[in-house]
C-alpha cells in the first residue's frame, strides 16, 4: 500500500511541480519511449547476464512483496514456537521413536500438518527436522552448543540466499544513472549529426537526449533504490522467524523452563509482530 502511495506521491511531486513551473512535457513524453527501452532494456540485459535464474525469479517474488508485505506476522511467529512446543512434548512423553515419522515426512505428520502455512517454507520445516533427527539418530543428546552453531551457519546460509534479489536490484539501481548518460550520449550523437538544421531543432533534440540522464536517475533513486531497500527489509524481517525457531529448538535442548523459552523466542521479533508472554503462553496451553 506504501509502495504505490510512494509512487504517486514522487510522480506528482517530481512532474506536477515542473508543470507548475510552466515546464513543458511534450519533450518528455515524445523523447521518453525510446529512451527508456534504451535504458530499461540495457538494464534488465545487465541484470541477465550477472544473475541465476533462481535470483531474477526472487526480483520478481520479492518486488511482488513490497506490495503485499512480509510473508510472517505475529500468528506465524506464535505457530513456529507451537510447533517446536509440540515436538518436544512428544519427545518427553512418547520418545525419539515417536517422532522419527514426524521429521522423515513432515508433509504428512500431524504435527506439522496444523501449521499449514509454516509447511510452504521448506527451509524452515527442514531446519527445525533436521535439528530434531540429531535427537532421534543420537546416542547421546548433542551439545547445545554445537547445534547452536550448526543452526547459525544454516540461518546464515539462507539470509544470504534471500537477500540475492535485493542486491540484484541494488547493482540495476547503480547502473541505471550510467546507462542514462549512455542513452544521453547517443541522443548527442544523433544532435551532431543534425549540427546544420536550425536552433528550434537542434534544442529539441538536445532536450530529447537529456531526457535519457534524467530517467537514468529517476529511475535508480526514486523507485529502483527504494524498492530494493524495502526487499531486504522484508527479507530481514521474514529472517526473523528462523531466530524464533532457533532459540525455541536451543531452549529444549539447554532443558530451559517453557516461560524462558518463551521470552527468548520473543526476543528474536520485531516489536511489530512480536506476541506478548500471554498470548504465546495462552495459546501453549491450547495445544
């Protein structure tokens, strides 16, 4: 809802007051086609060849994010705290073997099947399996330390993954203002092949190829930039639920009491969509 709030407002800020000042957009609108195919095509051109295709289809998911906003909010970071509750309640009361099912299948466990939308993140189901398999295949109870370090290099691992798209669209942003100047450049090489016709034509096309700078840098700060920078703070934020389940999973294994396992989890959350004591609590002994 921001991002298109944000748009109108610097599309109306940045033309409505040049109209105000009596500036002429019919330059602007006839020369702005070709100039930004030029830049807009070299652009996603440059981003091709320097990316995966795994990354370009995360530019695509994660610009659709910055209209929908982050994938978590505070009933999925309570379920991911349910979720490893409930794992180790059956650990306690059943045994290892109770939950070899569990984290072989996690699609068709009961346990994980109550959090559906926690399912669709893969990464996630199979960092909190993986963590519980060590008690299942163990003969002895792993070090909570050494899983502590085991999850962090994992956690690692996937945020650096997540944020590729937003530093794709990052590098596009550096390169737009060049690739404006280029665009800008050929525009001047077309005016010099016109160096004879009279000054009425010659401005027109000098203004038709400064039009090229001027997109290069609209483009770059006022909407590239500022949507790259709001990807990676989704991308940080959704990051957030993988703390939770960390501290969560780490809590079990140090034999901390539910309420401080509870407070630790808490702490790993934005205070937008961090649950109070109670309501994780309350919501604990309903499972």
């Amino acid at each position: 809802m921001f991002v298109i709030v944000g748009i109108v407002m610097l599309f109306g800020c940045v033309f409505g007051f040049y109209v105000l000042h009596h500036g002429p957009m019919a330059p602007i609108i006839e020369a702005a086609p070709t100039e930004l195919g030029t830049i807009l095509g070299a652009g996603i051109a440059a981003m091709l060849i320097g990316n995966s295709l795994e990354t370009l289809k995360g530019v695509g998911a994660g610009i659709g994010k910055t209209l929908s906003g982050p994938a978590y909010h505070k009933q999925e970071f309570m379920d991911t705290i349910f979720l490893v509750v409930k794992l180790f309640k059956v650990f306690k009361a059943e045994g290892a073997v109770a939950l070899e099912a569990h984290i072989e299948n996690p699609e068709s466990s009961a346990i994980f099947s109550e959090f559906p939308k926690l399912l669709k993140d893969h990464a996630l189901i199979a960092m909190i399996a993986d963590t519980i398999r060590l008690l299942v295949t163990s003969n002895q109870p792993p070090k909570p330390e050494a899983v502590e370090d085991y999850l962090n290099v994992a956690i690692r691992n996937h945020h650096t993954a997540a944020l590729k798209p937003a530093e794709a669209m990052a590098a596009l942003e550096g390169a737009l203002p060049a690739l404006g100047i280029v665009a800008c450049v050929l525009g001047v090489v077309k005016t010099m092949g016109a160096i004879s016709e009279p000054p009425p034509v010659l401005g027109a096309l000098i203004g038709g190829a400064l039009v090229g700078t001027f997109l290069g840098v609209f483009l770059a700060y006022g909407i590239v930039g500022p949507l790259s920078q709001r990807m990676k703070q989704i991308v940080d934020e959704e990051g957030e639920i993988y703390q939770v389940a960390k501290f969560a999973l780490i809590g079990h294994l140090q034999g901390y009491p539910v309420p401080l396992i509870i407070e630790q989890a808490r702490a790993a959350i934005n205070h937008h969509s961090q649950p109070t004591f109670a309501e994780v609590f309350d919501g604990l002994r309903g499972k």
